[in-house]
C-alpha cells in the first residue's frame, strides 16, 4: 500500500496518490474549508472519498471543522421545497427546545433533519440514541421528522426530490391503484435495476421480491430478506409513480 498509493492505510487503496497528497497538504486543506468555506462532504466528493477521512485529515492537520451553520445541501434542501409552493422555517429552536429543526414545514407537521455524514456522527457528540431522542420529541408534538443524510441528497438527488414531493402532496405523478395491478415475482436484475432507479438508498438485498405489475410496467416493489429462522426484515419498498394501498398489497400478499 505505501509503495502504490502513499499511505498504509486501507482508506486509500481506491485513492489516487494525487488525492492522498492533497489531503496531506495543509494549506490546500485549509484553502478549501475555511478560505472557500467548502463543507466537509463537498471536499470528500471532489476527492472521491469519504467525508469522515476528510474531517480526521483536518484534524490531524490542526484545522477546526466548520459547520457553517446552515450548509449548502441543507439551503438546496429547503430551496427545493419552497419551489414546490410549501413555506417552510429554517432553524427552529421553539418547539423542541433546546434542539433544532433544521427544516420545518408547519402546514404539513413535517420537518426535516439534514445530516451531514461527519457532524452527525458520534465523533462531534451525536450518540447512538440522538435521532430517536429527536424524533420522540417530535413525535410529542405531532411532527413527522424526515431524516436525510447529506451523500443521499447529493448522489440520489432525484430519488430524494420524488420522495420529498410525494410527503408534500406536490408529486405530478399519475396514481396507479395497487387493486389494478397484478402481483408479480421479480428477478434480480430488475429488483437491481427498479431500485437503483427509484429508492433513496438504490438496490437492497433480499430472498423474496414481489412487485406490482400495471400495463406491463412495474410500478412497485418489496423486498424481504430473511435474518433467521422465524424472522424476516422488510429491507425496501419503493415505487416508480403514486401507488396507493401498494405497501399494504403487498405486505398481505408476502404474510
């Protein structure tokens, strides 16, 4: 590893060596974060590694991190969603004091946490229990909370935008009823391909697929996979349009 990519650590062995001596540059780090104000994962993507090594190279380089408050993704976030016609308050810390919504959308009782990969983690503090701590309390006040973590908003932008719409009752998409369509088995390939084109997290293991089929076109899919003997895990469900009354189909059609 030292010989090839500059470094023994495992990290780096996708790493150019162009990147590892980029990230072992103070100054060009320092241009980057705190002279540019770039966050964390947008240096991670320009580098094509992951923002958690970007922060520990800051770190190592004496660096402070910087949250910049309100981020990029978190204003393209809220950007989207005032573009749908819904109001929305940014940074709200007077409903679940001392904690704040980065996102709040009154009209709907929904809010959203935008998490970035590094500042959420346990390393700046945010414990195993934190997002179930905030979404208890949101939950008290009868708020839905949506958490979004940064790389999902900028690798599967669109996935995320559909879903957002969806929630808002903003989608332009058709309704195709789950009573109307045909239950079908569903290979792996297009489980794959299905997936990766129409949720968040892209393609899930599992040993059962089953989907909805209308005009021959799959409009839903639900995968299972088994964890033991007497225990089987919903590992996704997705659809490619407005499906109502599809996750119930298909979870009755799975029991």
């Amino acid at each position: 590893l030292v010989s090839k990519y500059g470094a023994s650590n495992p990290n780096y062995i996708n790493a150019d060596m162009s990147v590892y001596e980029l990230l072992t540059d103070r100054t060009w780090m320092h241009q980057q974060h705190v002279t540019n104000q770039q966050p964390l994962v947008h240096i991670a993507n320009k580098l094509g590694i992951s923002d958690g090594n970007v922060g520990r190279h800051l770190h190592n380089h004496g660096i402070k991190t910087h949250s910049f408050s309100r981020s990029m993704g978190e204003r393209s976030v809220g950007e989207y969603v005032q573009s749908l016609g819904v109001e929305c308050v940014f940074n709200d810390r007077s409903i679940i004091k001392p904690r704040e919504l980065d996102i709040y959308i009154p009209s709907h009782n929904l809010a959203i946490e935008y998490c970035g990969v590094y500042w959420h983690s346990e390393q700046q503090g945010k414990d195993r229990q934190y997002h179930k701590s905030k979404m208890d309390q949101c939950n008290a006040h009868g708020i839905q909370l949506i958490t979004m973590f940064e790389d999902e908003w900028f690798t599967r932008t669109e996935q995320v935008k559909r879903k957002l719409a969806s929630l808002l009752n903003a989608s332009s998409e058709n309704a195709v009823f789950a009573r109307k369509c045909q239950i079908v088995n569903v290979s792996t390939g297009d489980r794959v391909k299905f997936l990766d084109a129409n949720h968040i997290q892209g393609d899930g293991s599992g040993s059962i697929t089953h989907g909805l089929m209308h005009s021959g076109q799959l409009v839903a899919v639900m995968v299972w996979k088994r964890t033991s003997d007497r225990v089987w895990l919903l590992n996704r469900y997705a659809t490619a349009c407005k499906v109502p009354g599809g996750f119930s189909r298909l979870l009755e059609y799975f029991k």
